[in-house]
C-alpha cells in the first residue's frame, strides 16, 4: 500500500471524526480502508450508511422487534426481511448466521449465553457491534424471539429456522461450486487450498490466481473475472475468514479434502 495513499486514507478518516461519524483506517483482506465504527455518538445501531443505506433520510435505530410489521408479513417476506438484515453488512453475516445457530443448537439461551458465544468466536474481532447489538438486530429482523425476561429465553422463529437451513456454510459453498465452471473451480480450490495451508493476503493469492483460465487477461485487456471476485465469493460462502490473512473455514476445507 503506497504511504501516499494510507496518508490520504487516514486524513479523510479524520475529516470524518471531526463530523461527528466515528471512523478509522484498517487492514482489510483486500487492502487498506476506511471503516466506520460504533461509539457513542454514533447511535446504537450504527452510522446510517451501514445499516439504513444513504437515502438522506433519519434512519430508525430502534432495536425493539416490530411485532405488527411481522405479523402482517407473509412467510416469504419475513424470510427475506432475515436475509437482508443478515446480509446488510460482510462484517456481521457470518455473526448473524452463528446466532441463528447457536439459538437452534440451544433453544431457550439466555443473552447472557449466546452474547458469551459470540465474543469467542474469530469473527467478532472484526465486528463493528456489540454481542448485544447483533442479538438485536436478528430479534427485529424476526429470526429469534425472546420470552420477554431480562435474562431473555431466545428461540428460534419459523423463518428463522427455514433461513438458518439455507443458509449454512455447508449449503453457501455447495451453491457456490454448483453454479460454477470448471475453470472457476480450479481458482475456487486453489485459493480453499493455499489458505488452508498458512493465511494468505490478497496480494498472495492475486498473481497465483491471474494466471488460471478463470481470470485470464481477454484480447481487450480485461480479466474474465478478478481474482478479488474469488476471494469475496469464498468469503460470502463462508468458505473464507480473514483474520489478518484470509484462512480456510471449516466448510471449505471439507470442500477440499
């Protein structure tokens, strides 16, 4: 990463301190940027940009569960509602999933228990929310419902555990190999592979990756598909973490073997 550019990174983030947004540069898998943070000042549900969109209008931080938006939902809406609450930022998907998980594993969990659970998962180091905050925002997308307590008995809903189903790792990285080319496997494995072996960045797996059919440079100069593709794809498929380097999950490397 050329200084110049870390430099204008960093004052850009501090123009964006002084506004009053909370903000900071950080490695990331595909390089260095700018990541908004929650303090605060910010609100309890985050900056507007993250969670509501940029549509220049008051987001709604309430994290109480809207119980008469559900209830006039049908099954499918309300399963959508989940999917774009758990897919709103790469940050928080895989924390949303695991507790969908860990509530369908352990019905009744206190929030004490699942917020424990949380914190001691890889993922949450990356998190730009509270183990509290998340539990949140999966009750208000309607995919866990407490009984009311302060400890909270928490269980999964119906759509809650229809999208858990489809949503696990297992069931991502098999619809992402499915729906993929021979020559999209090859980069597929090779990436699964050398990141199962020791973590890699991005840098390691670019120029490995360029020279596959996958990606090759086309006669007008462009690539079939970036080898940043594959690595977000993986990622999203929950085949990829990044933890200071990308490494294979689990369900990758059950992939692989």
């Amino acid at each position: 990463m050329p200084k110049g550019f870390k430099a204008a990174l960093e004052a850009l983030a501090a123009q964006a301190r002084e506004g009053g947004t909370a903000a900071r540069v950080e490695e990331t898998g595909f390089g260095s940027a700018i990541v908004n943070a929650t303090d605060a000042e910010v609100g309890v549900l985050g900056d507007a940009d993250t969670y509501h969109g940029n549509t220049g209008e008051t987001p709604d931080t309430s994290i109480e569960p809207d119980t008469e938006a559900l209830a006039a939902m049908s099954a499918d809406e309300r399963i959508e509602r989940i999917r774009e609450s758990v897919e709103r930022h790469p940050r928080h998907r895989e924390l949303c999933y695991l507790i969908m998980a860990y509530v369908k594993e352990h019905p009744g969990a206190s929030y004490a228990e699942v917020e424990k659970y949380l914190g001691e998962q890889p993922q949450f180091a990356s998190s730009l929310q509270s183990e509290r905050i998340l539990i949140a925002i999966m009750e208000r997308a309607g995919a866990i419902e407490s009984d009311g307590s302060d400890a909270g008995s928490l269980n999964l809903t119906d759509p809650g555990s229809q999208f858990e189903a489809s949503f696990t790792p297992e069931a991502r990285m098999k619809a992402l190999i499915d729906g993929a080319d021979a020559d999209q496997v090859e980069a597929y494995e090779y990436i699964l592979k050398a990141c199962a072996e020791k973590k890699q960045t991005f840098a390691d797996l670019e120029e490995a990756v360029k020279q596959m059919a996958a990606v090759r440079v086309k006669e007008n100069g462009q690539m079939a598909i970036y080898p940043s593709t594959y690595i977000d794809r993986l990622e999203k498929a929950a085949g990829l973490r990044w933890e200071q380097g990308w490494v294979t999950t689990d369900a990758g490397k059950a992939y692989v073997k």
